[in-house]
C-alpha cells in the first residue's frame, strides 16, 4: 500500500487532503496545469493565474516543494465533523494514538482495534484535522 505509506509520514491532523483534486482529472488535458483566474497570490501580492489555497502557480510550487503548503489555508471549506460527546472526543484520540508512530496501524487495523467502521474513522479524522488546524 503505497498511499497508505505517505499518508502515514504525517501525524494524524496535520495532513492536507484538499490537493488532490476532485476526482475528475481523467477528463483534463495532460500535461495542462490546473490554473484558475488571475488574482493577486496570497503569499505575495504579484498578479497571476490561481493554482489553489489562493496562491499562484509558481508561488504553489515553491511552497510544496519546501513542505510548507500547510500554511496557506484551503480556500473551499471542508466538511467538519464535530465530535461533541466526551467519549468521541476520546475515541478519536485513541484512533490517533493507533494510527501515529512508526509501528502505526492502517485505517483497516485501527477501526477493528477499536471496534468501530471505515466511516467512523473518517470522521475521526475529520475532527483530529479541523482540531489541529483550529491550534495551529
Ligand atoms: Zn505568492
């Protein structure tokens, strides 16, 4: 599981799922650049064509090769899944703890750990995202 592999080189939290498009990719054109109208970029004012988080193509670039990306917020809201009981909140912790660290649980191993579905964990994700997002 390459994937599961990169996604787990991060803490739980701290990662960013809103690059990966929307699933439509396969009918862009190859090679074309998914660059939206021109406004000034976020990071530093110069005018150009918008890549994503409000940035502009090179400036995107130029953050993610540093690993910086994270700073710059996603601009279209994300589903945020609130967790209001104690033991959720709990839960969720405990979800993180299993999945973090070097001998870190897959999402499949996890949820059987901790007796609860794929969809739970999502939203424990969620919730551990939006958390950590609100911190920073
Ligand atoms: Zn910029």
């Amino acid at each position: 599981m390459k994937s599961d592999a990169r996604v787990l080189s991060r803490p739980i939290g701290t990662q960013t799922y809103g690059d990966r498009g929307r699933g439509d990719e396969g009918r862009r054109p190859a090679g074309k650049a998914r660059v939206g109208p021109e406004a000034p970029c976020v990071c530093c004012g110069e005018w150009g064509g918008i890549m994503a988080r409000g940035l502009r193509e090179r400036c995107y670039s130029r953050w993610r090769k540093n690993g910086r990306l994270g700073r710059w917020p996603l601009l279209r809201k994300q589903a945020v899944y609130e967790l209001e009981r104690e033991f959720a909140i709990q839960r969720a912790r405990e979800y993180e703890a299993l999945r973090i660290g070097p001998g870190g649980l897959s999402r499949k191993r996890a949820c059987i750990v901790l007796d609860v579905t794929t969809r739970t964990a999502y939203r424990y994700e969620a919730w551990l995202r939006a958390e950590a997002e609100a911190r920073r």
